[in-house]
C-alpha cells in the first residue's frame, strides 16, 4: 500500500496526482512504516495476563503499524512529512538538512526516522 500510495503520486498532498509519482526505494518504505508505528500498551501472547510493553522494546519494537499516521491523507489526517530518497553518502562524507516546522498544526510532535540500503 505505502508503495502504490508514492507511485499513484499522493504525496506530499494527500490527493492523488501522478506528477508526483515517485518509485519509492525499499528503505523509503521502511522508513514510512516505522515512522508512523504507534505505541501499545501491552501484548497478550495467549498464555496469561497481558503484560506491558516499552517503546522500541524487543517486544513490540516500533509499535503498531499505523498508515494514518505516516502518510499524509486529504480529509483523513493534518500529517505533514518530508522525505528524501535514494541519497548517496560515501565513507566520510556528511549530508544534513534543514527543516521549517513553522508552518505545522502541531509542533510539539516531530519525529525523523534514517534507514538505509548497504550497498551490495
């Protein structure tokens, strides 16, 4: 689905529009499932009482997988993202980037998540 929503060209609006089509690598998608997982409270593995959880623990690890909460979706959510894909960095080499959260409805909820390709 994460796939087919960046081919289709829904982001970064929400709204399907294929001269934003993009073919998303597979650390992309990764990226964007991580990114919006959602904590849980507990997990009931069938033998007894459920019991709690941590965030990014070994258990759960990054949480619940959410698309509302990583894709951007017109009429559904008021996620703003940015995302960058298939940057090459070499041994040494550094690359950062600047990102205005002015503009957003909330703030105080700003997440970044890297992934990456090793290369072959």
């Amino acid at each position: 689905l994460v796939r087919q929503y960046m081919e289709d060209g829904w982001f970064p609006s929400g709204q399907a529009n294929a001269e934003n089509a993009i073919n998303p690598s597979g650390a992309l998608v990764k990226a964007i499932l991580l990114n919006g997982g959602q904590n849980m409270v507990g997990v009931d593995n069938g033998s007894g009482p459920v019991f709690n959880v941590q965030p990014y623990d070994s258990v759960v690890n990054f949480g619940r997988v959410s698309l509302l909460h990583s894709l951007p979706l017109q009429g559904h959510n008021d996620l703003g993202a940015w995302m960058t894909d298939r940057e090459e960095i070499d041994d040494g080499e550094t690359n950062s980037w600047t990102v205005d959260i002015t503009d957003c409805n909330d703030a105080s909820e700003v997440s970044a998540t890297l992934v990456w390709t090793d290369p072959p």
